[in-house]
C-alpha cells in the first residue's frame, strides 16, 4: 500500500472510513470533498484508500490512459469475483484483441436482427402491464429489461429457464452491491458469489449448444466470434465477456428507461413533443435505419444519462508514479474518477437538476463533461446497442400509453451501485 499520507482528505472511522456517508450521498460526498480539499483528495472507503481525481480533465487524462499507466484490470479488482474477463476487466493487447473480436456481435446486419426481436418482445410485453391504476415503473422496466437479456441476448424459450436465468442474475446483480465482502451464504455478496457460478454452469450449457448450431441471438453471436488469427474465443471467455455485458447493459438501459419515464410523467408538454416525433415513422415496428430520425428521443436520453449516470464512479490503479494537478500519486494507488458528478457540476451545467433535453442541440462543454459510457479504449462497446433497446421500448411505450405521475412526491434515488427510485417510481399508465 503506498503512502498517501500527503493527499488531504476527510477524518474517517477506522475500517468503515467514509464508507456509509458515501452511500447516504455519494454525490455530495464528491462536491464537499472536492470543495474542501481540491481536485486530488484521499477517500477512505469499503475498506481501501481511494484517491478521488475530480473534473473533466481527470476524466479525460484516465480514460484516454495516453501513457498506459492507469490499469482497469487492477482497479476494478474488488469487481473480480463477478467481472473477471469481462472487457472492462483487460488491459492493453489482450483488451484490444478482445474488443476487436466482440465487435463481430454489434456489425449492422446483426443489430437488425436483435432490433426485430426487440420489438417483437416488446409488443408482447407492454399490453400485459396494468392501466388506469397506479403501478411501479421500476420493477416493470427491470422485467422488461430481463425478457431482452433471456430471450434477445440469449435465445431462451422455457419459462422455467428463464424464471432461474431472472432470479441468478438479480443475486448476482444485488452481490455485486454488498458492503460485507465476505463470501457466506447469508450476505448478498455470497449470494451473489454463488449466483455467478450457477450462472457460467448455465452459460457453459448454452455455448455446447450454440456451437453445434448457432441462432440469431447475441450469445450466438460471440460463440462464433473469431480473432484474426480465425480463432474462436474459449469457453470461459464467451461466458465471462457475456456475463459482464449482461449487467452492463442491463443497468444502463432499466436505469436510463426509469428516469425518462419519471420525467416525461412530469413533464406532459415533453412527453407530448416525443409522442409527435415518434409519429412521423413509418407505421409499424421502429426500424433500424429510423434510430438516427428521433433527435429529441436522443436528447432526451442523454438527459437522462447525465442526470443519473449508470457508472457514476469508476476504478482504476496507477502503474507507475505520476502526478496530477501538482500532487504526487505513487505507484500502486487506487484512483476513482467520477463521471456522475462531473455531469452534475453546476460549473460545467447550469442548473444541474433541471431535466432539460435542449442542452444536447449544443456541444457539451468540455469533451468529458459528459460521459456516461466512458471513453478511451474501454469506452462501452454496447452504448449504441444500449440505446437501440431504450429506443425501441420508448417508442412502442409512447404510441401505446400516456404516462402520468402517481406519487405524492418526488421519487428520490439511490445511485450505488446504480441508479434506482426508493419507491419504484409510481407512475398510471392510461391507454391511447
């Protein structure tokens, strides 16, 4: 571990550090921090030292990683036991072979396949959830989101495979969350632990299977996958790179879809605007080439992501010593940028909390000032598939329903480790 002790930062409980005032408020955490201490300051927390770079320029200097020295793999460690292998999980070659075989999986012939079976899911799905009644968005979009991961992604027909697939990836979802990171089967972490295993038992079984004869699905897609040599990707690396995109863009999306939902049930005269956009497609299914024609679907989406940002805290380890802002980061220290609150700064966003889509006719105003997918060459390889799932579910959701809030108040969120209304975000869902 080395020495920190020339980095300012807060008085911390021993073991526990600042560890529950960041999950009451991680974001405040962030700005009071940074208001006291500067834009380098040392945050003990889950039981590590982190050194917080803030702005947009810490953003940009990691994730662009110019010299090579900040190591994902190394930084995300605590996420090993669920992440291990996934694309996030490399560095350097051994990443950039990697992401250069997945893209395979996201070319546009293929994304039109997965856009067919989206909006077939879709269709049958949305007409089952309740109307003229107050009902939790939350959870609807979250089962939702699911269906598209058993079904799209993973072609899976019976229903009692998918009841197990749904309740192994919650655990495993709910461990990756647990403050107590020890691995007993009473804790969420060693809930989630097991969940994980059960979870490559059944991606194991799959892959047999779609090597013998591939479908259309996207598990398909990366067992056929090959490098450029014309080798295909071992066992283990299908079902790690599967499970790490699985909960990426799971949260992504079910988070992304939830904050719209809340805004447009506030917001009528918006939620009217994406009404109008949407019916100037063609009628029918939302179709591939028409994701470009809905700008205001898009701007509001990136609303969305700004204010509540999927990852709003990211990891990673320095390799070698460096320096940043005048302060001294030795070899080995764990780094924490923040892409949450760089795109809630009022320096950078005038009135923050405000859900304002117009921002997005404008560039942003710095190149990091808004990055909810990252950036660099670990920047979400599925932020485009991401959004094609968001699209296409708010597009069938809008021409069927109108939404309305069905809460006395505000929702308030919880952002670790993803973004969630408390309440599930009541909303009424009234028939057109």
């Amino acid at each position: 571990m080395p020495d920190l002790t020339h980095i300012p930062g807060p008085r911390a409980l021993p073991v526990i550090g600042q560890t529950l005032p960041f999950l009451r408020d991680p974001y405040g955490t962030y700005f009071r921090n940074r208001d006291s201490y500067g834009e380098v300051f040392r945050l003990p927390v889950f039981g590590q030292t982190w050194v917080v770079l803030a702005g947009p320029d810490a953003l940009e200097e990691v994730l662009m990683n110019r010299d090579g020295i900040y190591s994902a793999q190394q930084g995300l460690r605590a996420f090993a036991p669920f992440f291990s292998g996934g694309l996030l999980h490399r560095d350097d070659a051994d990443h950039r072979s990697h992401r250069r075989t997945m893209q395979a999986a996201f070319r546009a012939d293929v994304m039109r396949g997965y856009l067919e079976q989206m909006n077939f899911e879709t269709a049958r799905i949305l007409p089952t959830w309740p109307t003229g009644r107050k009902t939790r968005f939350a959870p609807r979009a979250k089962a939702l989101t699911l269906e598209f991961a058993a079904r799209v992604f993973m072609g899976l027909t019976d229903p009692a495979q998918i009841a197990r697939f749904n309740t192994l990836f919650i655990r495993e979802v709910r461990g990756t969350a647990g403050i107590l990171r020890l691995n007993l089967p009473f804790l969420p972490y060693g809930r989630g632990i097991r969940a994980r295993a059960a979870l490559s038992e059944t991606f194991q079984q799959l892959i047999t299977a779609r090597r013998a004869a591939p479908g259309e699905d996207f598990f398909s897609q990366l067992c056929i996958a090959q490098d450029e040599d014309g080798k295909a990707w071992s066992d283990k690396d299908i079902a790690d790179h599967f499970n790490f995109l699985l909960i990426a863009a799971h949260d992504a999306v079910t988070g992304t879809l939830t904050v719209m939902a809340d805004a447009l049930a506030q917001d009528q005269s918006l939620q009217h605007a994406l009404r109008a956009e949407i019916a100037n497609l063609p009628p029918g299914p939302l179709q591939y080439d028409d994701l470009g024609s809905l700008p205001l679907i898009e701007n509001t989406m990136n609303e969305a992501l700004r204010i509540h940002a999927p990852s709003a805290f990211t990891a990673r380890r320095a390799t070698a010593e460096t320096a940043w802002k005048g302060t001294r980061i030795p070899a080995g220290t764990d780094l924490v940028i923040a892409p949450g609150p760089v795109m809630m700064d009022p320096a950078l966003w005038p009135d923050p909390n405000a859900f304002t889509p117009a921002r997005f006719t404008a560039p942003p105003p710095h190149k990091f000032a808004f990055a909810p997918f990252g950036g660099g060459a670990h920047k979400c390889i599925g932020m485009h598939f991401s959004g094609m799932q968001i699209k296409t579910v708010m597009t069938h959701l809008l021409r069927r329903y109108r939404i309305t809030s069905a809460g006395k108040d505000h929702p308030k969120w919880r952002q670790i480790p993803t973004p969630v209304p408390t309440n599930g975000l009541p909303v009424t869902l009234t028939p057109l």
